[in-house]
C-alpha cells in the first residue's frame, strides 16, 4: 500500500476540452436517467439531486442504501457508462496504482446553492479495495476529509473543475462531506451548480 494511502487529490488533472467532453457524456446520462431526490432510511429528503449510469446505481429510501440496476421512479435500467467516462476513470485508476479498476458505476450528483452532502463513510459497496474516483465539474466547492473515525481531525479542500479525488487503501473508509458550492465560480455549466461524478467497482 503506498504511504500515503492510496489518496490523491488532483488539482486541475482535466483540461478544459475533457471536461466538457465528460459533461456532455453526463447530460446525456441526465436526459436518460432524470436526476432524482432520494430519501433517507430515517425518512429525510437528501439535500440534492442525483443519478447513475452504468451495470449498477447507488439508491437510498426507506429500507436502505444499495446498489440496483434500475432507476427508481422510472424502473428503467440505469444507462451504459459512457466510454469516455468509463476510459476516463480507468487511466486515472492506472495513474494511481490501481491496475485491475474496473468501473461498474457512475454515481452523479448535482449540487446547486445551499446543497451539501452529510459525514459519511461509503461502504456500501462489496468491494471496499477498489478505488474510488472523484471527479468535480462546475461551481467550486469545499470537500471535507477525516480519518476512519467520525471523531478524527478533519482538513477542508477546495475542489474545482476538473479537479479529481482518488479515494483508494486505507483512505477508501476515510469520513468526509461536501460542504457546498461556492455561487458563479465556473461557467461550465450553464446553470450553474457543482457535478460530481464518483466512479466505483462495487464488487
Ligand atoms: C462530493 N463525494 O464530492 C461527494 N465519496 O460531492 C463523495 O461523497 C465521495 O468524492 C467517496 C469518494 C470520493 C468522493
Ligand atoms: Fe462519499
């Protein structure tokens, strides 16, 4: 296991040309899959609004979080990842010593103003050595990362568009949240508002 635990925080490691490559793939995911508001097993409405495409989509409501083919208001299957993101996030797996990646799920998240994303620990996936990678796209925001206890010190990063997050080793478990978007901070998308894109092998 490398030293630093298999975290990598890449500023800036998309240009301009790919990102909008990987938006377009997005919107075209969107269009297929409508964004949706998920609740969580207590009952409450997550914050924002999200998607998935690819073998399997990460899901939320009342018996829980899991992994399932179909989308759940249009009980359509979840649409192919698209090559680009698939190829995508498989060079930055190989970049970061991850040789056998094999992306089986795009889960994709839109935050618009005042939207942000609770501490948490992803672990519903089978396959908790796998990388996980995070790719950012639009309005800046503020990424914040613990340790693997919710009581750990924690450290606020700055995320941009077209930065990228590999959450791979020990850090796979680490806490972390989304604090939110910072308003007009990149005019990637038309609307406005933060995409991220987290791509997973789950099992
Ligand atoms: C976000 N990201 O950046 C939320 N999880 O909007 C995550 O929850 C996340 O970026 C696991 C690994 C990387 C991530
Ligand atoms: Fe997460």
């Amino acid at each position: 296991m490398p030293a630093n635990k298999g975290l990598y925080l890449l500023k800036s490691k998309l240009t301009k040309v790919i990102q909008q490559e990987i938006l377009a793939a997005a919107r075209a995911v969107v269009k297929q899959a409508p964004l949706f508001r998920p609740s969580m097993p207590n009952g409450q409405s997550f914050n924002y609004s999200m998607t998935n495409c690819g073998d399997l989509g990460w899901v939320a409501d009342k018996s829980g979080y899991r992994y399932q083919q179909v989308h759940p208001h249009t009980f359509k299957a979840f649409p192919d990842m698209p090559q680009a993101i698939k190829d995508l996030a498989i060079e930055i797996a190989q970049e970061t010593g991850n040789n056998d990646f094999s992306p089986q799920s795009c889960l994709i998240n839109l935050y618009r103003k005042g939207e942000k994303l609770g501490m948490h620990q992803d672990n519903t996936e089978e396959n908790l050595s796998a990388p996980i990678i995070s790719i950012s796209l639009g309005d800046t925001g503020i990424f914040v990362l613990g340790g693997k206890l919710r009581t750990d010190d924690t450290r606020q990063y700055i995320v941009q568009s077209g930065d990228v997050i590999v959450m791979g080793g020990e850090s796979r478990n680490y806490f972390h949240s989304f604090k939110g978007i910072i308003p007009n901070t990149s005019n990637l998308l038309k609307n406005g508002g933060r995409l991220n894109l987290t791509i997973r092998q789950v099992n």
